[in-house]
C-alpha cells in the first residue's frame, strides 16, 4: 500500500489532515495572499481618508487693511460702551442728588421755622429778664406781687425749651457718612454744607453751657424762692407752662405770688444770677442761633438755585 492511501485512510478514521508539502506553493494559496494584502490597504487607504476629512482647510491670510479695520470696529466699540457707562452714571447721579436735595431742603426749612420760632421766644425771655433785674433793683415787694410780676417770673425761668433750637440733621448726617455729598457738584453747596456743619456743633454746644447754667444756678433759685401754690391755682386742667402762661396773660384771673422764705432772699446775688444767665442766653441766640440762621437761609436759596425748589 502506497502512502497516499495510508493517508487517505487515516483521514476517513477522524485524525487531523495533513498537508502535502506539494499544496504549500500552490496558486490557491497564492491567491488568498494576496486577497489579505488588497484588504488591508484598502483599509489603510480609507483610515487614511477618514483622518484627512478631519484636518482644518487652509485659511486665507488676512491683509493689514482687514486687520486695521477689524481693530477700529473693537475700539468703536469699546468706546461706546464706555460712553454709554459713563452717562448711565451720569444720570444716576443726578437722580440721586436730586432726591437728597429735596430731602436736605425739607430738613433745612424745617429748621429755619424752628430757630426762627426759638429767636422769638427768646425775645420774650429777655425781656422777663430784664423786668426782673428792674424790679429787684427798685426794692420791690416779695410778697403779694403783680400779674406781672408772677408772669416774668415764670418766663424768665421756667419757660427754657421754647426759646432753645435743637436742629435737625438726619439728612445732613446720612449725606456725610454715606459720601452722598459728592452728589452735589456744586462747591458752594459743599462749602455751605461744611460750614452749616460747623454751626450746629457750636449751637449744641451752647445748649449744654446753657443747661449747665440752668441745672446748677437757676433751678435751685427757685427751689429756695419759688411760690409752691401759685402754678396749681393757674394751671387748673394740667397743661404745658406756656400754655398755662398765655391763657393767664389774656385772662382777667389775678393770683398773688408770694416769695418763698423772703426773708433769706438776697437781692444782689439775684441780680448777679440773672445778670450772668442773660450773657450766656445772649451768646447763644444772638450769636450761635443767628450765626446758624443766616447759613441755613443762604444753603436755601443756592439749593432752591440748583434744583429748581421752591
């Protein structure tokens, strides 16, 4: 038996093929190569396609009147919006000081009212002053004493808010602290704001001196002199002393006042008391308050100048 067919046998019990050697180099196995090869530059070729379909195209250069032009579209446009800015700021502004022009203002008028209302009350203050410094001089009773009398009395210390301004400065206040003042372009209205400033600090300082006065001089005068009886009998309804005072004035009522303990009273210490008590009063009004009052009327008239009040 040959040894193709002891092959051939063997393949029909179920071992494994063999190759013949001849089969090696033969064009079936030439043509399966080559079949390999084709596919794989064909995939190649196409990997290589697909990469390319991803590469950016070539980008025509710009020239230098492109890129001049696109530089003065960006500045146009950089400067207009640095213009627009600056006028919504501008009109922002403007709001702002108008709204704290109209609220300084009211707070000003307010105030001119009020020390207008305080020199006027004062005037009346003065004037019992200096009835009593008469009357003490002149040697006069101390004991069932006029209308008049009893009244100056009474106004000259007893009536002490009414002719004493406390201003108001609410508004001036938030305009410091919040640097609104720079709202205001106008440096008058800055320079009279400043100096309005200043004249408040003087007046509340008077005020205290005043108080001072009044607390350790005048309050324990008329602890030691003060007629006990006389204000109940003219204030029946429990009203306010200026109250009481007015309507007793205009009124036919006549009270006596007496002196407490006049037999201590001591004419010229009282006289030296109210003598000192109108000088400090005196520098107060006639000085602080008029000094307040004339600023306070000319930072009226440049706001009512500059934002158009009335």
């Amino acid at each position: 038996m040959s040894e193709e067919e002891e092959v051939g046998k063997s393949g029909k019990s179920g071992s494994p093929k063999v190759v013949k050697k001849s089969e090696v180099g033969s064009p079936k196995s030439e043509d399966e190569n080559n079949s390999k090869t084709e596919l794989q530059t064909a995939n190649s070729k196409l990997q290589t396609e697909t990469m390319e379909v991803h590469h950016h195209p070539d980008v025509e250069k710009k020239g230098f009147k492109a890129y001049l032009l696109e530089g003065l579209m960006i500045f146009i446009a950089v400067t207009m919006g640095f213009f627009a800015e600056s006028l919504r700021e501008h009109i922002s502004d403007k709001e702002r000081a108008d709204e704290q022009a109209h609220s300084f203002y009211a707070e000003l008028k307010s105030d001119s009212a009020a020390v207008a209302l305080a020199m006027k009350n004062w005037d009346r203050k003065n004037r019992a002053l200096f009835y009593l410094k008469k009357y003490f001089e002149a040697d006069s009773p101390l004991v069932n004493c006029s209308k008049a009398f009893s009244l100056n009395f009474y106004y000259a210390f007893r009536v002490n808010t009414p002719s004493r301004f406390e201003p108001k400065t609410v508004i001036l206040e938030q305009l410091k602290n919040s640097g609104s003042l720079r709202y205001f372009k106008s440096k008058e209205l800055q320079r009279l704001t400043g100096e309005l400033s200043v004249a408040i600090a003087f007046v509340r300082a008077r005020n205290e001196i005043d108080n001072d006065y009044v607390e350790t001089h005048i309050n324990q005068f008329i602890i030691k002199y003060n007629d006990p009886l006389w204000y109940d009998k003219v204030n029946p309804h429990d009203e306010q002393v200026f109250i009481v005072l007015a309507n007793y004035e205009k009124s036919n009522l006549v009270v006596p006042y007496h002196f407490n303990n006049p037999a201590g009273f001591n004419r010229n210490e009282s006289l030296n008391m109210i003598g000192d008590f109108q000088l400090i009063l005196q520098a107060s009004r006639s000085i602080m308050y008029k000094r307040y009052q004339v600023l306070n009327h000319t930072l009226l008239d440049a706001l009512r100048k500059e934002y158009d009040l009335e």
